[in-house]
C-alpha cells in the first residue's frame, strides 16, 4: 500500500468524468477525490455534494482555491490547452481526456507547459488499458504471429443522437479522425510504432450537417516496412466497435474492445497433410474505458516518480498522425507526414 494518497480535481462530471470519479473511489489506496468542476452549476453540485468534496463553477477559483495535486480535464477537445496550460503553470499534474487537442500547436503549447512545470502529464488514450488490446499487443510483443506486415484498426460510432452537441461545432472544427480515430490511431502507435506517412480519404454522407467529415480511410506506412490501415466513422449504423487486426508472418490476431475474447489463428496441417489455420480463443474482460487503470497509473506515476507511458507527447503525436490524415484528406489522398513534435 502506497504511503500517500494522490489527491485528484475532475473537470467535466457530465459523462466521463463520472467514470473517473468512480476510477478514483476504486483506487483509493492510492488516490482520493478532492474536487469537482463543471461549468453547469446543478452537476457541480450534485457531485460534490453526493461525494461530499468541495465543488466549483468556475476552473479558474478552483485552481486558486487548491488542495489537490491533479487535474483531471475531461472537457470539451478545444479547452484542453487553456485548461491544461493554467493547470501546469499553477503548479499541478495533469490527466487529460483524449485527443490531447485539435491543433498540434495546442499539443506544443501544453507539452512546453508541462516540462516548464516539472509536473507529471498523462494523455488518457483508454485502448491502451482496455484487456483484450493489452493481451494482443503482448501476443505481438512475445513474437506469437511473427513479424508484423499490416496492422489495421477501426473506430465505428453512431453520433447522429449523441449529445452534448459540442462535437458539431462550426466554429471551433471537431474533425472526427482526431476526436474518435484517434482511439484507432493510438493503438497502432502503441503497437507498431510512429508512421512515417499518411494517405487519407474521407467523405460525409450520413452526418450532412455536420462541419466535418464523418468517414475516413487513412493508409499508413509504419517502420519496419508495416502498413496498416484505420477506419473512422462517426455515423456508422451498427453498434460500437473498435475491431481490430493484426496480421504477422506466422499468425494473425482480431481482437475488439467490446468482445470477451480476442481471437488468434495460425497455421497447421493436418495428419494426412492438409493446410489448417485453426483459430484459439483467448477470454479476456470487457472494459473498453478502463479509466480506473488510467487513475492507478496516474497517482503511482506521482507517489514513485516514475514515467509515464503515455504522456503528453505519446497524446500529441497521436493528434500528429490525426492531423496528417487530415490534411492528406483535404489534398486528395496525397502522403502527408505526421508533425510529430520531440518526446
């Protein structure tokens, strides 16, 4: 058991942030809620009330007022940078949701404020906790299906009646490869490493009043001659997905968020010499916004003074690759490197 106790601030209580309060409570050998934050005045005070912590209106109080050492923002994609740049230089660590942001400016602006600070600063890209992706990416890591040759992830979503509308803004652009793919994007970062080149198409047909695209293909090229592929629909007409495969010269895995068991074939024959690829089934839980182990990490990074895995240039870059598909996009498919920034 930890000797201290990580005190956590949540911004934003009105969907996820819940889950990061609850993420809290749950690890509450090493963490502990202090606050509460919500710009709607009836959630900042259900929340602090129920859990019986001080609550605020306004970002700016709570920070002057303090007594916390971290700053959860789970806010709105285009305050992150205001936010996170104001909590690092009034002295705090930062967990922020995921994307980082949606300019790699905003990502350069807030990873010069968190090294000026010397605080500690984590981008909260959940597929990197969820079971099943954590299972597979070992399988790939222990040489299981050989050496990779395509990776390929998609992040299926139906936004039509989703709400708050802030994802549809026109006028600060929420585009939906940065703000969902970038679930599809980080993953295959976190198992193949950081692509060289982006080459993007998109189109919007579903979400027509929308002021982005809602459908994008991007191909990508990823050291050690990799490619892959990911797939960003945000009014897609099914149920949630992320499925996922990954394809090695000895084997192949599909694995998805929502599924209790990821799924590994490879090649055999049979006694009397024919060609099989039976498949293995391997269970795993479902926790696809695993954000409890986000919290653990958070607060043993803070208690041990250990890196983080994903920091605040593991989140950046993960908007790097984002931005590159868009702008490959923009110019007709044509390759487009990712602004990646140091880290």
């Amino acid at each position: 058991m930890a000797e201290k106790k990580v005190r956590f601030a949540v911004v934003g209580v009105g969907g996820l942030g819940q889950a990061h309060i609850q993420g809290i409570l749950k690890n509450s050998d090493v963490a502990e809620l202090a606050c509460v934050c919500d710009n709607v005045p009836d959630l900042a005070r259900k929340f602090g009330e129920g859990h019986k912590v001080p609550y605020y209106v306004d970002f700016y109080e709570m920070l002057k007022a303090g007594g916390f050492d971290c700053v959860v923002l789970v806010t709105p994609d285009q305050i992150h940078r205001e936010h996170a740049v104001a909590a690092c230089e009034a002295g705090y660590h930062v967990l922020c949701e995921k994307p980082l942001a949606q300019s790699i400016e905003d990502c350069r602006l807030m990873a010069e404020a968190a090294e000026k600070s010397g605080k500690k600063f984590m981008t909260g890209q959940v597929c990197r906790k969820a079971p099943g992706f954590i299972k597979a990416k070992q399988l790939v890591d222990a040489g299981e299906i050989g050496e990779l040759f395509f990776v390929e992830s998609e992040y299926a979503h139906d936004y039509q009646f989703l709400k708050p509308l802030w994802r549809k803004d026109p006028v600060n652009l929420r585009y939906s490869v940065i703000g969902g793919g970038c679930h599809a994007i980080d993953l295959l970062r976190w198992i193949a490493g950081d692509p060289t080149s982006v080459m993007a198409l998109a189109n919007r047909k579903v979400l027509t009043d929308w002021p982005v695209d809602d459908c994008t293909i991007a191909i990508m090229q990823f050291p050690n001659n990799v490619v892959g592929k990911i797939f960003c629909g945000i009014g897609v007409k099914r149920n949630y997905t992320m499925r996922t495969c990954l394809y090695g010269t000895k084997g192949t895995i599909i694995c998805d968020n929502q599924s209790p068991e990821i799924t590994i074939y490879r090649h055999a024959v049979t006694d009397n010499g024919k060609h099989m690829y039976p498949d293995q089934k391997i269970p795993v839980d479902i926790n696809h916004h695993n954000v409890g182990a986000e919290i653990r990490d958070m607060a043993l990074a803070i208690i041990n003074d250990t890196p983080l895995e994903c920091d605040v240039y593991q989140g950046a870059n993960t908007v790097a690759v984002g931005i590159a598909a868009v702008e490959s996009a923009a110019k007709g498919g044509m390759p487009v490197p990712p602004p990646y920034i140091r880290g």
